[in-house]
C-alpha cells in the first residue's frame, strides 16, 4: 500500500515507525491526587516548575536563533513573557484557592486565557491563543502530569517519525542518527519539517493524508523522499530495499565529474562558521550561499565593522584551504525582520522592503557591512559577495556607489542573486555589470508564478520546474556561457535529486545545496553523462505543462536508476 | 502621539491618554515589548482600550486588547513610581512608532 505526499527531502528509508502524538489531556493519576497536600505546596510546585521551564525556553532560545530563523526565537521569547505571566499567574492561583488540584489549575487557567484571545477578530491575535496552551502543555510536562514529548535521543535504534505535523520546537530536537526519515500528514515544502529534514540530510514526505490512521507505532515503514511516497506496510523485498538504501553516501572531495568527464562544482549552503565546517565534513567543494543575515539574528550589531569582520574571517576560516566562500549581504525583510532593525508592518513583505531595498535604504549599515567583507577580502580571504533581491541596474548602481567609496573594494568580486524576474529578463545586462550570478530558484519562482511558496493551498502551482520558470533559467545560463561570467545555483531545485540531470543538461556547472546534500548530488552526478542529460534538457523545453516537466524527470531518474 | 493629557489624580496614581501611531498597533513584538517595559515598574499598570481594559505587563492580557494602529488607550499607573512607568511607556510607544519610519528615512 503506498500513500502519496510531496517529497521535500530525498532518499529513500525502511525503518520502525515512531508515531508522534501531540500530548492530550491530564487524564489518569493527576486529577484525583497530584502529589500535594495543600495549596502552599502547590504554589511552591508551580515555582520550581516556571522558573525550570523558563530556564529550558532560555536555551530553546539560544539554540533556536543560531539553527532556524529570528522568527522561530521570537515565538519562544513570547512565551517566555507567557510562562511569567501575572493574570495567567493569578488565574491559576484562584483555581488552586478554589481546591482545584495543580494540573486543573493549569488547565483552567489556560483555557480561560486562551479563550480571550481566541475571541478576538484578528487572525495572528487569535492564532496566539495556541501559545497560551503550549505553554501551559510545558508547565504540565515539567510537572509530570502530562506524558512527555521526548523524542528518541542519541542512542536509540533508527525510527521514521511519523507525525501529524511537527512544531518548530519539535524539529530542533530531532536527532538525525536516530531519525533516519521524517513524514507527515501535512506541512509543504517551505514547513519547518521540510527545511530542517534537508538540512539533516533525511529523507522526508509531507502532506500524507490518512497516513496517522495507516500506520502502525513500531512497524517498518518505507518511504521515499525523491518520490513522494510512504508505504506503511512495506513487502519483505521493498523493506530490505530501502533500508539498504538508509546507508550513509560517501563524502566525496573533489569537483564532481560526470562519467563522461565534465566537471560540476558542488557547493553548500550555510549561515553559520559551525555549518561551514559541516559542509567541509561533507566534501563541498566551497560554500555558495553564506546568509549574513543569520548573524545579526544572532545579536551581533549591525554597526560594528569589527564584530562582522571577526565573524566573516570565522566562516572564512572554517571553509579551510581557501575554498571559494560566497557571502549574501543581509537578505532582511517585512517576513524576517530582524529585532535590532524594525520596520514598518507591510501587508505583503515578500514584494516589500527587503534584501538590497532595506541595504539601500539603510546606506550606513550597508556600507558597514561591505567593509566588514572587503577587510577580511582584502586580508587575503579571497571571497565573493552577493547581492539579494536586485531587480535592475538601478540598484546595482546604488550598490557599486556605496562600494566606490570603499578603499580596496575591487578586492571582491560582486554578484548578484537573480531571483527577481525582472533581473532575469535582463540577464544579459546585469551580467555586464558585475562578476557572477547566482540563480535563487525559490524566490524566482514564487515571484514568476506569482505563487506564495509557504502557502499550503498553492502548493500545487509551486513548482521550480514551471516550464515558464525553466525558459528563464535557459536564458541565465546562455547569457553567462556568452559572456563567460560564472552562473550558479543556490535553490532547492539543485536538492530535487529529479532535477539535477536536468540542470547539467541545461548548462549549469555549479550548484549549492544544504551541506547534507553535498555527497548525494556528487554521487548522483558520477553516475550521469552529459550526452543524455541534454538530450532530457532538450525534452523538457518542448514540454508545454508543469506535468509533462515531471513526468520526463520521472521517467529520466527510473531509467538512470534501472 | 497626540491629545495627551497628563493628570494627577491622586499623589501615587498617573494617567495618559495616547494614541498608538506605529503600524502593528500592540500586536506581535511591540506587545512583547510594552510588556516587558511595564514590568520594569514596581507599579501596578492597567491599560484601557475602549471598554477593554487589563494588566499591563500581563502579554496575554495586552494582546486580548486587541489594539491596532490608530487605537487611542488609556495607561494608568499608580504606585511609587507611577510617574515614571507611565512615562516610559509613552516613550516606548512614541519609539515603536519613531523606528518604524526611519525605515523610509532615506
């Protein structure tokens, strides 16, 4: 029995499903006796229990802002202020003045703070009623009244996660030796479970309806990642199958070469020192994405020339024996704000101010931050930097005004990110006037289809393979092959292991993918030739819908595969 | 921030009208952080909105308030150091509002 999803972590896995269920009620022992004899212990039970679950949030925090985004940290530091909450405080108290035992307290308390919020008109106030909850769900897990939602740590035997969904706190904790695949019932490819199963390097399928109801705690389950598909009662030969196919790809050093000698870079995509060294690990062969922007999630000031220098050298360091580093100026806006920078409320931030529009807009701190990059260039790192969100000359203009002013500054080469279609459509001219590009194949796509990519109901017209999106990248690639200026590509179609043949085929000879990833792209790639990679590029261009796209990509990856 | 009148009702007690000007009104992160302003205060500090009213360093209390851009509330503070939390916190809100538009500053 298979069950359909969307791929958004490839590979294929076998192994015992590990059913995760969001925590219920306080059934059982806690309500007829929670352990204390009178309000005075209770109180003093809640104590202990806010200022441990304040201390845990505190390093959910601090992990949080350096592995996932600002915006993830910022739901928790709510419900830091939640947890210390005076009226949550009180109301919970005069439950417990009342006789309630400890957990109902908590429950009652809760539900009643929740319900203000969920009374109200606006949406976001109203979806923070959730947080209320969650908190409260904490407290009841510290407490030992409600059974926790440990995942499986360092040491147990490999599961496939099965889950409805997985909250941001729940990804984080997920232990990719143990986890060695990730499905659930919904979530696109842009949920955190999809992002963070990439970065793992685990398989993963999303958006399996009916997959709770099919699978069973403890029974293998099969599924594929490159596909799309779960199989919770996988066949005796399928099992074996695929869980040899759990074995670990080697890391391989070294340009890739196609069987029949061409050369493709693999590079990785990073934000931080620590996953430049990962990515190493991994045999990437340089980093062709470095998100800056992570840095200042992280609390370093955007003012100090010095700190972002020190930071840059850090990352440069940690790629060890020069290999090419990339680095992306901040990519900060209305859908990632960034505390130290507020900005208005914009009704849609991903056509607002953003990427080199916020930069310009904010000239000192742009300029801040190249010479931070140019310092470390100019002693001797020997980096590229690249600008994100340029839609024309215009503001590449702006940008090489501020770099004009900057002694040493032809020491970097500069790039930009074409991820706006208008820069794509002029391609020819952007690439005169800078020494790279390289290709953002989600955000492209979401502007070109003019599709939200986090918006599950469109999940269907999201896709990097839209024929109309594929012309446009032709066009990139033969633009940089006329002019010989350096294109790559740093999108999460280079992970679609479906799509690698097709952009080889295309003239891509380099592509950057979450560090993971790295070996899985090189392998995929000595096992192609360019011969029939052109000729499925070829294919593709003649083909007129998003599904005849795929269906040649389908049947491409089962011939290479058989 | 307009039509503020400060008044003295009694010695420990403070009180301002103000009209919240910055684009989330008290919502996401402006809640976060009038919440923990307030908190800085040994004072007690309610804050009412039309017919609306709750604890100001209470989040969830601030956030059931519902207060968008536009919004005019009431803080009123009383304690020690009444005077001061409710000068800070029309500091925070006058700065909220300031921040936003040194966006569009260049």
């Amino acid at each position: 029995m298979t069950l359909r999803g969307v791929g958004v972590s490839p590979g294929r896995v076998c192994a015992p499903a590990f059913v995760h269920m969001p925590a219920t009620d306080t059934s059982g022992e806690g309500r007829h006796d929670d352990g204390h004899a009178d309000v005075k212990e209770r109180r003093a039970a809640l104590a202990t229990a806010l200022e441990a679950s304040q201390a845990a949030l505190e390093e959910l925090i601090a992990r949080t802002t350096e592995r996932l985004d600002a915006d993830a940290a910022a739901i928790f530091r709510a419900h830091q202020l939640m947890l210390d909450d005076p009226e949550l405080a009180d109301a919970i108290d005069r439950h417990l003045l009342d006789g309630a035992l400890l957990p109902v307290a908590i429950e009652r308390a809760s539900e009643e703070m929740a319900a203000l919020l969920h009374a109200l008109p606006d949406e976001y106030l109203r979806e923070r009623a959730a947080d209320v909850l969650d908190v409260a769900r904490r407290l009841l897990v510290r407490l030992g009244y409600v059974e926790s939602l440990q995942l499986p740590g360092p040491g147990h035997p490999p599961v496939v996660l099965v889950a409805h969904d997985l909250a941001p706190s729940d990804t984080l904790a997920l232990t990719p030796e143990v986890i060695t695949g990730v499905v659930t019932e919904v979530g696109t490819r842009t949920s955190h479970a999809a992002i963070l199963a990439r970065q793992l390097g685990i398989p993963a399928v999303v958006g399996v309806e009916g997959l709770l109801a099919a699978v069973t705690d403890g029974h293998p389950i099969a599924i594929d990642g490159t596909a799309g598909e779960c199989d919770p009662r996988p066949s005796a030969a399928k099992a074996d199958q695929y869980a040899a196919a759990t074995i670990t790809v080697e890391v391989r050093r070294g340009r890739a070469r196609t069987s029949d000698g061409v050369d493709v870079a693999v590079h990785a995509n990073t934000s931080t020192p620590q996953e430049v060294a990962s990515a190493v690990k991994f045999g990437a062969d340089g980093v062709g994405l470095y998100r800056t922007e992570f840095l200042f999630h992280a609390g370093c000031a955007l003012d100090d020339e010095e700190e972002q220098a020190e930071a840059y050298s850090a990352a440069v360091a940690a790629a060890a024996d020069r290999r090419p580093m990339t680095f992306r100026t901040m990519d900060i806006g209305g859908d990632k704000p960034l505390a130290a920078l507020p900005m208005d409320h914009e009704v849609n931030p991903f056509l607002g101010v953003r990427g080199v529009r916020l930069s310009l807009r904010r000239p000192k701190l742009f300029e801040t931050q190249l010479r931070a990059l140019v310092r470390v260039a100019s002693a001797g790192g020997g980096i590229r930097v690249m600008v994100p969100m340029v839609s024309g000359l215009d503001e590449l203009e702006g940008v090489k005004q501020i770099l004009a002013g900057i002694p040493d500054a032809d020491h970097v080469a500069l790039g930009t990110m074409i991820e706006v279609p208008s820069a794509a459509v002029m391609i020819d001219e952007v690439l005169q006037e800078v020494d790279f590009v390289s290709v953002g194949t989600n955000d492209l796509t979401q502007y070109m289809l003019a599709t939200d990519r986090t918006n599950a109901r469109l999940e269907h017209l999201y896709d990097e393979v839209h024929p109309g999106v594929l012309r446009v990248l032709d066009a990139i690639v033969a633009a940089g092959q006329r002019q010989g200026k350096p294109v790559g590509l740093c999108g999460e179609v280079a992970a679609d292991l479906r799509a690698v043949p097709l952009l080889v085929g295309m003239g891509f000879r380099s592509l950057s993918v979450a560090p993971p990833l790295v070996p899985h792209v090189k392998r995929h790639l000595s096992e192609l030739s360019l011969a029939p990679a052109e000729e499925l590029a070829a294919a593709v261009r003649a083909a007129r819908t998003t599904a005849a796209v795929n269906a040649l990509l389908s049947t491409f990856a089962e011939q290479e595969m058989s | 921030m307009t039509d503020h009148i400060t008044e003295r009702t009694e010695p420990m007690q403070s009180t301002q009208d103000v009209t919240v000007r910055n684009e989330l009104g008290l919502h996401a992160r402006p809640a976060a952080r009038f919440v923990e302003e307030a908190k800085r205060f040994q004072a007690d500090v309610q804050v009412h909105a039309g017919e609306k009213g709750g604890n100001a360093k209470s989040l969830i209390s601030v956030l059931s308030l519902g207060v968008s851009k536009d919004t005019d509330i009431r803080i009123v503070a009383s304690g020690a150091d009444a005077e001061e939390a409710v000068a800070g916190l029309v500091d925070l809100l006058r700065s909220l509002e300031d921040e936003a538009p040194a966006e569009a500053s260049s």
